[in-house]
C-alpha cells in the first residue's frame, strides 16, 4: 500500500518566484544573434581597445568568464546573496573558504559532516596550514557557545548533516558567531537553495557542491558560494583566481541547463522521499528511519521552521549487521548502488564503508555511522516502483 500524502504533508512553504528567477536571471537573450540561450564563451582570452583597456570586466577566463558569470548572477539569486563564486567542485569552493584561516587560528565544524569536509579538515587543515580544527555537536548552540575563544575564525555548519541528516539551528548558531566576530558557512548541498536559504538565517557564507541537486543528472563535478559582504567577496574572489579551481565553461552550462528544472526536480524528489520514509518506519526488517520531514524526526519542529520541505535525503537503519546491509543493497534492481546524490536518479550507499571510509572508526561509531546504516538520496522515478524493489530487497536480505 502505498501512502498517501498532501503536499502540505511534505512542503511547508515554497519560494517566490524560484523557477522564473532560475530560468531568467542573468540569462538575458543574447544580443548579437538573439540566442535564447547564454552562449558556451571559450575563449580563454579577450581583446583590449588599449593595454589595460578591456572591452569589458573579461581579460582572461581563470579570473571571469561571460558564461560563468551569467551563472553566477543566478546562484546569488537563488541563494537571497550580492556575490557568486563558482568552482570546479564543492571541495575546492571549501579549499578557498578555509584560505580566508591563518596558521594558528582555529575552525569549528559540525561533528556529522560530509567525508571530504572532514578529509580535508583533519589532514590539509591541521597538518599542512597549522590551523585548528574543533569538531563539535553544534545541533546544541551551548556547545558552540563553549567552544569559541579568541582563536576561533570560522564555524563550519553543515546541515541537514550527512549522513544522519542532523539539523543545526543556523540563525542561534550565526548569533553567537556574530556576537563574537566570527564567519559563519553553511554547506547548503542537501537542502538546496529551493529548500533553505541560509542567508536570510544570518549566515555569510553559503557552499554548495553543485554536483548534487544543482546539476542534477550526475554528470557535472562544480561548486559555489555565495556572500553579501563585498570586502568578503573580494578576499574570496582573490583566493579563487590565485587558486585556479575555475570551473569549465562547458560546466558552467550544465549547472546553468539544470538549475532551470531544480525546483521541479526538488518537489518531485522530497515528495517521493516522504512516501518513501513513511513506508520504511512501517516495515519491520528497518530498525529506524532518519528523515527531516517525518513527526519522527527528533528536530522535526526546527525543519518546518528553517527549511521549506523535509528534502530528499533519507537514511536509516538495517535490521541485523553488515550481511544483511551488503545483500540489501546487491538485491536492488532500480536503486544504484553508488555514492553522490542529488540525481534524477535514486542512488543508494553505506557510509561507513563509502563516502565516510576515511573517517576514523572510533568517530563514525560515535556518530551512530554503523555498518548497518544507509544512506538513500531519492530520485524521481515512479515512486511504487522504488518502494517495490526496496521491499523485495529487504525480503532478500533476510
């Protein structure tokens, strides 16, 4: 029996114009030839009507490029931001945003937080650049509270967390911050701006990994953040251009094709995953279900509060231990068996051997990031066909 829902069940408000503003900012009809769509810029270099003259703000691509700014112009848009920076992936948009750190400053992060971010954070940050790195539960603002002293420059919110989709009060958590003068960044990758707009919670700085939910159709690696304060954006931009992670035009019109579907794809998604997540708490082969959307949701009040929707990240629990997880997900047919998320299609994984191997034992278990988790990030497809092949899978696995 499949569930039924309302959109109310699984929507609790949705954006002003999100789609118009998608399909139109910064995508004025080009006007040479009056092509609808922005044209693919390649060129790597521009003319100067005299030296240090440009015709306009492009010299050379690494630094601006008209295809990636009419990009930009739109993720500020949807972000409520002034500023836009793109990137050839989340993890180099997360590479700048720590340069703005200095060796001996200290960073606090989120404890249940992406693989990468916690990668990059144990061995780039702290061993290479000599800056601290506190990981903390900041789902409870005191813990945060606590945590600052003077060395603190940066606190690192990821929410809803992966993977046990946490969620991180972002306006307490940018109070404190700003009573003490230090930056705030929200990872926004599984909400997505059509879901939560982090800058309207105080927030500076939002990242997202566009490979996800921005692209949609896995097959573009991109990153961005957005900001409002100029001085801000120029220390950003500074870092970005001297790093090199540009992204390729080619790139650039992928996210920039997708984003026009993004509140499409997003609604379809989080409906699909809260029948999903209904379906999962009634069967009696899951231990439990984690899913920002559902009244069972520990957080549940803070999600209708801050996010619009329950999005369309589930995880949850198998009953038994790593057998029963590893022939689970061998016996599904329509779910893919890999990592990301944010595609049409469902995919389907386990952290503890995947996305969050190189996190050490000891911490994934602190987590709750069992052998027996798993993490889902819902597609589009026919819902009781995904909820038919999980339920021939679990029988399998058992």
């Amino acid at each position: 029996m499949i569930p039924q829902v309302q959109e109310s069940d699984y929507l609790y408000s949705t954006p002003k114009s999100f789609s118009t503003r998608a399909i139109h900012t910064g995508q004025h009809a080009e006007q040479i030839h009056g092509s609808v769509n922005v044209p693919i810029h390649l060129s790597t270099t521009y003319k100067q009507k005299a030296p240090g003259q440009p015709y306009s703000s492009f010299d050379y691509t690494r630094c601006g490029n008209p295809t990636r700014a009419a990009l930009e112009e739109c993720i500020a848009d949807l972000e409520h931001s002034n500023h836009c920076i793109t990137f050839s992936s989340g993890c180099a948009a997360m590479s700048c945003i720590i340069n703005l750190c200095k060796h001996g400053e200290q960073i606090i992060c989120c404890d249940d937080v992406y693989g990468g971010t916690q990668r990059y954070m144990r061995n780039f940050t702290v061993k290479n650049h000599g800056i601290e790195v506190l990981f903390v539960d900041i789902t409870d603002p005191e813990n945060v509270a606590k945590a600052v002293n003077e060395k603190t420059k940066l606190i690192w919110i990821e929410t809803p967390t992966n993977p046990t989709l946490k969620i991180v009060d972002i306006a307490a958590v940018c109070k404190i911050a700003k009573e003490n003068k230090i930056l705030t960044v929200v990872d926004n990758t599984f909400a997505t701006p059509y879901l939560q707009t982090p800058r309207d919670l105080g927030a500076d700085i939002t990242v997202n990994s566009g490979t996800k939910y921005m692209g949609g159709h896995s097959d573009v690696v991109f990153g961005s953040l957005t900001c409002n304060d100029k001085e801000l954006y120029d220390r950003l931009f500074f870092s970005a251009k001297s790093q090199g992670g540009c992204p390729s035009v080619f790139d650039c019109y992928l996210i920039m094709r997708s984003l026009k579907t993004l509140e499409l794809r997003v609604r379809q998604a989080t409906k699909n995953a809260y029948i999903f997540a209904k379906y999962l708490e009634g069967n009696p082969l899951v231990e439990k279900v984690i899913y920002p959307g559902l009244p069972s949701h520990p957080q549940h009040e803070l999600v209708k509060k801050q996010q619009r929707g329950g999005g369309a990240m589930i995880s949850f629990y198998v009953k038994g231990g790593f057998e029963e997880t590893s022939k689970l997900l061998k016996a599904l047919k329509i779910f893919t068996l890999a990592e990301s998320l944010g595609g049409v299609e469902s995919l389907i994984e386990v952290p503890s051997v995947m996305t969050h191997g190189s996190v050490p034992a000891d911490v994934r278990n602190q987590l709750g990031i069992t052998d027996n988790l798993v993490r889902v990030s819902i597609g589009i497809e026919n819902i009781e066909d995904l909820i038919n092949d999980m339920e021939d899978a679990l029988k399998a696995s058992h």
